[in-house]
C-alpha cells in the first residue's frame, strides 16, 4: 500500500511517501499561513518526484503543530461553556484558576458547578443535578455557545456523569460541541478540566481547518481517507479531530521519534533530533514514545493528557557561540537567519555551523570566511557541543547501560565523534524528513486508563475487560481487528486506598482496517 | 508579619526543603490559598510568645490518598467545620491555628483556614519538617496527645476521635477519612498558648518563607544558588548547621510501595570537586545519606535533594536517572535530637543499625554558631 505523510512544522512542511517500508520520495515545501497550501505543495512535489498518481495513495496522514500554537497564541479560541460535576466538592477551586489572564479572556466566563461525581471507590459524591444541568443548556443557547467543556470529579473511574451531562446540554443544543473531560485526560480534576477547556476552545477552528484539508485534497482529486497524527504516534480519522484537536499537541516530536525508529529499524533507541535552535531528545520504547509521566504546562496553563517525554536543550546549527572567560553556546540562536548572520555566509555572528565548517566536519557556507578562528576555539567549542549532547542523552536514559542513538534534524552534522553514553550513532537514510515518515507509518490505537478496583471482580478479569474496551476502541478509530496489539499495560495501586483500587493503563495499536482505505 | 499573597511561592518552596524529599506536591495548596488570599489578602503570622497562657491554640492539616486529593478537589469549608468541632469539643474558641508539619502541602493548609475564619497564624509547627506519622512530633515528645481529633468532609459531616493514644488516635482518624472519600480536613492536639511555649517548634513558617526567599534571590544571581540558601540556613536557629554534602548525578534507583510507604534507595555519582559514592535511603522523607558507605546525615536531620540549576527542591517521587543534584544536610530543631526525640524520630525508629550523631559532628563544620 501507498502511505504518504506529511509533517506540518514552523517553518518548513515535510512530505514522504512510502511503499511498504521503503521511502519513495521525500519532498520539504515551507510552511503556509493557511497550512492547506504548503500541504497541497508538499504533496505535488513529493508525488512528482515518485511519479506515482495521486489515487494511488492509499492513505495519507498529516501531523501538524497548528492547534498547538493557536492555543499558545490565543488566536482563535472559541468560548467554551466551562461546565463541572462535583458539588459540594471542589468548590475551593473554580475552573480556569491559575490561567493566564489573555487565555481565561478568550475562554469566556460561563462556568458552572453542579452537584454530582463519584468517589474514588464509585459511590456518588451527590445525585447528579439535572435541573442545574436544564437550566446550564438553556443559558449556553441563550448565551449563543458553540462549544462546551464538561468535567466530572473521578470520570476517569466513572463516565456515566459526563455522559448524561452532555445528553442533557445537547437536548437543548443539538450542534453544541461538547468535550468530555474523560475521553482526554487523566486522575488530576484541574488537569484534566483544562485539558477539556483547552480542546473544547479549539473546536470551531479544528473544524475549520479539517474542513480546509478535506477541500484542499479533494480538489488535487485524492480518494482516499486522510488521518491526522496524535502526540503517541497513532493516527485520528479526520472528523475525529474536529472532536479531539488537544491530542495533535506534540505530534511533531512523536513523528520525528517514530519515524527515526522506523528508518534505523530500531524498536528501542534515544532519537536526537537538532533543529536551528534546540535539540530534542527522546526515547523510543517498544517503538512508540515514552509518555511523560509529569504535569504538562501548555502557554502557562497545567495539563496532564498524555505527551511524549521530550528534553529539549538550546543547541543547534543556529546556535550562538561565545568565547569569554568561559566557552557558551545558546541557548540563543540565529534562527531562520541563519543563512544571513552566519560568518560562513557572511555575517558577523558565530554559530554551531561555523565552528562545524570550520573544524572541516560539515561543508556549510564559505570556509575561508572561518579560516581565521583558532584551532583552540574550534576544539573547545567542539567539545561543549558535544558534552551538551552526551548530558541531554543521559537524563533520559533510565539506566547507565548505553543505547543506540539516531541522529535526525538538519542539526545532526554538528556531530562529528562518537557520543558518550551511545552504544551506536545512527545518522539513517532520509533522517531530514523522519517527521514525514513518521507520520505516514502511524497506527490506530485505543487506549485505557482509569481506576479499577480489584477487590471483588479479581484482577485477571479487570485486567481483562480493560483491555477488551482498549481494543474496542481501536476497532471503532478504524484499526483491523487481527492485526491488534496490546502495547502496553501498566498497574500503579492508590496509596492509603483501600479496596484494590488500582490504576490501570492499557494501550492496543493496529494497522488501517482495509475497508477504512478503499479508494 | 503580615503575609501576603506574594509569599506563597516562596512559603511553598521553602516548605517543600524543610520536606526533606516528603510532604507531597503542593499545587493543590498553593491554588487554595491563591484562591482564599484574593478575599482576604492578608493574613497575620504571629510569634508563639505573643499567645496568651490560656488561649486555645489548635493545629490543622488534611488528610488522605494523594491521588484523591489531587482529584476530589475540597468544598473550602471543612477546615472550619473540623476547627468548629473542636471548640465545641474543648468548650472554647481558638485564639489561632498552625501547621502541624511545616514539610510540603501541609505548611499551606492553615494559612488558607486562617484566611477563611480570620483568626492568626502561629509561626511554629510540632516538627520543624515533614515527618510520616502523627507520634513523630515534638507534641508527642513533650506528651501533649493528638487526640481529640476533629474530622469534616466536603458534605459537611464531621467527627470526633477521643483515643487512648496516637496510635490509636492515627488509626481511628485514617478509617474516618476513607469512609469520607479518602480525603477530609482535620484539626487536632488542642492546646493552651503556655504548652504551646512547651511543645512547639518556633518560627519554621517565617523560616520557611526565608528557605523559598534565599532560593529565589539567588536563583537571579549568576551562580551558588546554593550559596545563598546556606547563608540564610546559618543565620536560622533550626537550621545553623547547613552544609552542601555532595553534587552528582543520580545513577541508580530503587523504590518500590511497602505498607504504603514509598521506600527505596537514591544512587549518585560525584561531579568534581566532589568524589566518593552517594547513597541516600528514603521512606516517603530522606532518612539517611551514606558517602562511600560513611553516614553524612541521618532524621531527624533535613536531607534535602535540589535541582543543580536552580536549587528547586525535589520530593523522592520526582528523583529521576540521570538528575543532575545537589545534596543539602542541615541540623534539625534541638527537641526532635533530644534522646525522647530520638526515639520517635531517629534512625533506629526506622529499622536501622545506626545512632544518630549530629550533621555538623560527622561533617566536621565549623559555623557561625
């Protein structure tokens, strides 16, 4: 099967295309204001190059950082009707407390909080208030809402608050969209609401810009289903997105990460991918990302869906470098000026790529414009940016045994010796667009993860009925049924608990059922 | 002093060293407190010598599942409801409330029940850390008991614990506190302004506070984050005897949940000037730091990790491979070194061999003290 992918970045739009497992072409466009442009452009180009036509593909998948940064930038937010289950509880802390004044503004001040929710062992902390519910519809009508955010204490334990909240809101607002806290984010009330506020405030444009996707792709007379990349490196149908465009958050990085594991074909491996201004690194395990196990901070707003653990360290070509009494480099960089400011393209700043050229490691710009720093300069410069490298790898590696490194990013030639900590360094084919390629190799997954008590039913069968919903779930997001795979199954236990309530995460992947890519 | 809500960062930060790797995350605190303080926003800390003979002085905290806490979010009302019953229980009203602990999420609870009812802060605690248990106090030790009790969940029930002793007094409270959903707020250890003189362990709040503020300040400067938050620890009573015992980088880590305590065991290596192993035990607080198999600090004394950049003090479920870490010992306040502190408090207390010897005679310093 023809898989394309297509990885929308700041600055550049990254398309690949794939037979199997074998890269046919790559092709990098920049990055439109519009993002619908320099996706069509990066399609033409990737698919002039391979030669094939367009109805070949058999799928297409599309990682984008736009919800992200609309977010970050409060540009087109939607006012979300903030809506909590939890009275008497919870009452301390009302939603969107510790926003960021320009991001609470755009969210509106229509916040409510009902009786209701459970427990953490699933008795009712109170009846849930349908009246109060009624009385919230009308006013989301009267009030011309688009867009709701409804948030249960333990949802993540038990759904059935949020659920008859929404029947309720919709019976009144039948085109209401309404995010459920518990489809998004974990055990964290305040996490968790704002993880729904956040996807609910990009409902109107997630519509929108799907919208713009569909038109675009349908007008280059493309057939086949397209999907958009989530921040675990499994893909969402298109309309899903509309629904869920929190998830794309740090689709990015994931599909840099998968598709350097794809490339280098290796299933657990430290990806390192140097950009102009940071390197990222992160950790594939099993072949997905490792997920980060902290609170998230997104524009200053605290969140706890899932995201792949990343580091980030202020190194890459554009980094600048000072020699005082001490050698810096970064975290300031020359950015996209690179090819202006840069003493090998003639100007007056010196960066990583300089020192690179210089030392005769990399061929970038005019050496002789580098001629004159010394041998001492380029040796300590080396040096730190190598020991910047070596420190960011080992905080996240969980043991001191080395491990594989794959180099991707345009960065990567500043690495010229082996990397401490490394058992290997693996610069793969095509490792300038593993974002595209890890967006055109994504799987369908399901997941669970919710509190389960273990008393009474037994562990085997909770274990067991988790998993059938994970699967469930990924049979619906459109995964085939026999090539399903549990990929991972934790079970954290609650201190001070009692009852064996436990923690339970279940995750199952699986290719496009055939059906979903029929042209 | 009059605390305002620019302090609460800097009491949370502070609160979270004298955790000591203990005393949970404190977000939920800090939210709660930002919250009440934007109704009342200021809140007077007042000294233990300022507290009549007879007034009644009472300690508050919350109690429950961590995981529950952070989801179950309270009402706002069941810290004065719990402090409600205990003046029905003792037959008077408060003259003022103060932290139990001064570790973590517990140094906030009572400045956010002071901002709600109005009443005073006494600026003490009956530890001067976190600690694990309720019988580990210099309440204990002076033989004030914990009970009664008060317990209030988010419905507005409430109930009252009348034990034999703080075991029981522990046991009885913990299997109220499920039943309200694993999470409530509570008062106990009533007390009179002259056992509070008695009991108490003075100034920790304003120390507290100074701890987050020294981190702060010299965060903004250059370098020695560390310096500055030693300086301030010198000038403290509790704490004069501080001293950075290594900087390394974690290499191994174990930990594993015993009787739901969070137990396990911290393995650095050296980034010169420093050498040597590092070994720091833990059960939910740091317990015991070994150089090369030498004990450098053991409880009650405060072991505290902070990050190498920007001295952020870590709790052991935040401890990663691969940290780069500072390693803080200081002295603990006189009464818990006591041989009745010792007891509750000192290393054979948690199962092991060693006695304990003071952090500034095994490592040799010489202070301003």
């Amino acid at each position: 099967m023809i898989k394309v992918g297509i990885d929308v970045g700041g600055t550049n739009t990254d398309a690949a295309i794939l037979d199997g497992d074998r890269v046919l072409a790559a092709f990098k466009a920049p990055t439109s204001g519009d993002v619908s442009t320099g996706i069509v452009e990066a399609l033409r180009g990737v698919l002039a190059q391979s030669g094939l036509p367009i109805t070949d593909i058999g799928s297409l998948v599309i990682g984008t950082t736009h919800f992200t940064n609309a977010f970050v930038q409060a540009r087109e937010l939607s006012p979300v009707a903030v809506i909590r289950i939890g009275a008497p509880a919870t009452m301390a802390l009302p939603p969107l407390c510790g926003w960021p004044e320009r991001l609470a503004d755009c969210i509106g001040d229509f916040r409510r909080i009902v009786g209701g929710g459970h427990e953490f062992d699933g008795r009712r902390i109170a009846p849930l208030d349908e009246a109060a519910l009624r009385q919230a519809a009308r006013d989301i009508r009267a009030a011309g809402l688009t867009s709701a955010a409804v948030t249960s204490v333990f949802s993540p334990v038990d759904t059935t608050c949020e659920e008859r909240a929404a029947e309720i809101l919709r019976s009144e607002n039948p085109d209401l969209m309404i995010t459920l806290s518990n489809a998004i984010g974990r055990v964290g009330l305040l996490e968790r609401e704002n993880a729904a506020v956040m996807n609910a405030s990009l409902a109107g444009l997630s519509a929108k810009v799907v919208a713009s996707f569909r038109t675009a792709l349908r007008e280059l007379g493309m057939t086949a289903p397209f999907f958009v990349s989530q921040n675990d490196g499994t893909v969402m149908a298109a309309d899903t997105v509309a629904r869920f465009p929190v998830l794309t958050f740090a689709s990015g990085p994931t599909n840099s990460m998968r598709g350097a594991a794809f490339l280098s074909k290796l299933q657990d491996a430290i990806v390192l991918d140097i950009g102009g201004t940071t390197s990222d690194v992160g950790v594939i395990a099993n072949g997905y990302p490792r997920e980060s196990s902290v609170a998230v901070d997104i524009g200053g707003v605290r969140t706890n869906f899932r995201m792949p653990d990343i580091l980030s360290v202020g190194l890459g070509g554009g980094s600048i470098v000072r020699d005082g009494t001490d050698l810096t480099i970064g975290p300031d960089s020359v950015g996209y000026r690179l090819l202006s400011e840069a003493m090998v393209f003639g100007g007056a700043t010196l960066t990583t790529s300089d020192i690179a050229s210089a030392s005769g490691v990399a061929q970038i710009g005019d050496r002789q414009r580098v001629a004159h720093l010394s041998a001492d300069l380029l040796e300590r410069a080396t040096d730190r940016m190598h020991f910047m490298l070596e420190e960011a790898i080992d905080r996240m590696k969980i043991s001191a045994d080395p491990v594989p490194v794959v180099l991707v990013g345009g960065g990567a030639v500043l690495v010229s010796r082996p990397l401490k900590g490394a058992s290997e360094l693996i610069v793969p084919e095509h490792s300038g667009v593993a974002n595209a390629v890890g967006a055109a190799i994504a799987q369908v997954g399901g997941e669970v993860d919710q509190i389960m008590l273990y008393e009474g039913r037994g562990r085997d069968h909770a274990l067991q009925s988790a998993t059938e919903l994970a699967r469930k779930r990924a049979i619906d997001a459109g995964a085939a049924v026999e090539s399903l795979q549990t990929v991972e199954v934790e079970e954290v236990p609650l201190a001070y608990v009692p009852g064996g309530a436990v923690r339970v995460r279940v995750k199952v992947v699986g290719d496009f059922a055939a059906g979903m890519v029929g042209r | 002093m009059i605390f305002r809500r620019e302090h609460i960062q800097d009491l949370a930060r502070g609160a979270a060293f004298l955790g000591a790797g203990g005393g949970g995350d404190p977000y939920v605190g800090c939210m709660l407190l930002e919250q009440a303080m934007l109704t009342t926003p200021e809140i007077r800390i007042i000294s233990v010598d300022e507290v009549p003979d007879d007034a009644l002085v009472v300690p508050t905290a919350m109690m429950g599942a961590p995981t529950v806490l952070i989801e179950k979010l309270p009402n706002g009302d069941e810290a004065r409801l719990a402090l409600q019953r205990m003046e029905q229980e003792v037959g008077r009203p408060a003259f003022a409330v103060m932290p139990g602990e001064i570790g973590g999420l517990a140094a906030l609870l009572p400045l956010v029940l002071a901002a709600r009812t109005g009443l005073p802060v006494v600026d003490a605690d009956a530890i001067g850390r976190a600690v694990p248990a309720l019988q580990m106090t210099s309440f204990h030790v002076h033989g004030l008991p914990a009970s009664p009790v008060t317990l209030a969940d988010v419905h507005g029930n409430s109930a009252v614990v009348r034990a034999k002793d703080d075991q029981s007094s522990e046991w009885l409270a913990r299997s109220i506190s499920v039943a309200m959903g694993a999470t409530c707020q509570f008062c106990f250890c009533p007390m009179t302004g002259a056992e509070l003189r008695r009991g108490a362990v003075r100034d920790t709040i304003t120390n507290a506070i100074g701890i987050g503020r020294a981190i702060r300040l010299a965060r903004a400067e250059k370098s020695g984050a560390v310096d500055g938050l030693l300086n301030y620890l010198r000038g403290t009573e509790h704490y004069r005897w501080a001293t950075l015992l290594y900087d390394g980088k974690v290499v191994d880590l174990k930990r594993e949940t015993r009787a739901g305590w969070a137990v396990g065991t911290i393995k650095m290596e050296p980034i010169a000037p420093f050498e040597g192993k590092l070994e720091v035990v833990f059960q939910n607080e740091h317990l015991i730091v070994r150089q090369d198999g030498q004990m450098k600090a053991s409880v009650p004394d405060v072991i505290a990790l902070l990050d190498r950049e920007t001295a952020q003090p870590i709790t052991t479920e935040g401890v990663r491979y691969g940290q780069r870490l500072k390693v803080v010992a200081t002295s603990s306040p006189a009464v818990m070194r006591t041989p009745a502190g010792l007891e509750v408090i000192g290393p054979r207390a948690f199962g092991f061999e060693e006695d304990f010897v003071p952090v500034e005679v095994l490592n040799s310093l010489q202070g301003p003290a």
